[in-house]
C-alpha cells in the first residue's frame, strides 16, 4: 500500500512538474548522431531515436502536455524517413519503432484539448505530412488510424476527443 501511494504522489509531481524538453532538445539530441553511418535499423532506432522516443517524448506525456509531444515527435519521424530507403531491416526494427513512435503519438493526441488554434492545426498538418512519407516505404498501414484521426480533427469531427476533453 505504501508503494502504491509513493507512485501515485511521484505521478502526480511529474505531471504537475514542467517538461524539461523541447523541440530543440529532441533536434539536438539527433544532431548528435546525425553524421553517423548506420547501416541497420538497429543503431537508428534502437540506440539513438528510441531513447528520445521514450525519454523526452515520454517525459512530455507524462507531463500531460500533448501539443509538445506531437512537436517533439515531428524531428524524431524525420530524421527516420531520412534513412528509411538505406537501412537494413532484416530484423524488423524498423517496423517496431514505427509502431513505438505511433504508440506515443496515439498518447499526445489523447492529451490535446478539445479546442485548437491555428498554430496547433499547423502542427498537425506538419505530423501528417511526415507521416505520409511512411508509405514510401511500407509503414503507412501502421499509422494509418492514427493519420485519419488527425485528419478528423482537423475537419472538427473528432468527436470522442471533444467529448472528453470538452
């Protein structure tokens, strides 16, 4: 019981808590690594943009901050379809931090608020258009439902997140 509380409180003081990341964290984290050579999916994904997708991204989730997540997450895809076409995926990695990176969208946007503004609807726009070069290569179906449910907030007919959040 008294471990159920400690994590309850800790929860509660990581959301209350501000996000320590940005954007330009997640960019400089890729700069980082940007002049490296990989060759698999495996160094791409499993050492450089997993951690990111699961630290800072993360971080930004459990501080119930949506918008930042989706932005955070635009640089991460990015950097990925930039190597998508040159790696090996014989293993299948690929495939599973598309589906990991999709897992945290699907989280950032069931923090949004029910009401955006027109920054915000860039923002998603700028997610859709990185998530459309997915289908270059084979990824689109794994972010397909996420894609349309983007898409019904743009139209204003997302009606499940503007119960919820209204």
């Amino acid at each position: 019981a008294a471990q159920a509380l400690a994590e309850h409180l800790d929860n509660a003081i990581v959301k209350s808590s501000p996000c320590k990341y940005d954007v330009t964290t997640v960019e400089d984290s890729i700069d980082d690594f940007r002049h490296y050579k990989f060759k698999k999916f495996s160094g791409l994904c499993g050492h450089n943009l997993g951690p990111i997708l699961k630290n800072q991204v993360g971080e930004a989730i459990r501080a119930e901050d949506g918008m930042l997540a989706i932005q955070m997450l635009i640089p991460i895809l990015d950097f990925f379809n930039e190597w998508s076409g040159r790696l090996d995926d014989s293993y299948g990695e690929g495939g599973m931090f598309v589906c990991e990176w999709n897992e945290q969208l699907e989280k950032a946007i069931s923090l949004l608020p029910a009401k955006l503004d027109d920054d915000d609807h860039a923002v998603i726009e700028e997610i859709m258009q990185s998530m459309e070069k997915l289908d270059d290569y084979g990824w689109g179906d794994d972010v397909g439902e996420t894609g349309m449910q983007l898409q019904e907030i743009l139209d204003g007919t997302d009606t499940a997140r503007s119960f919820k959040r209204a």
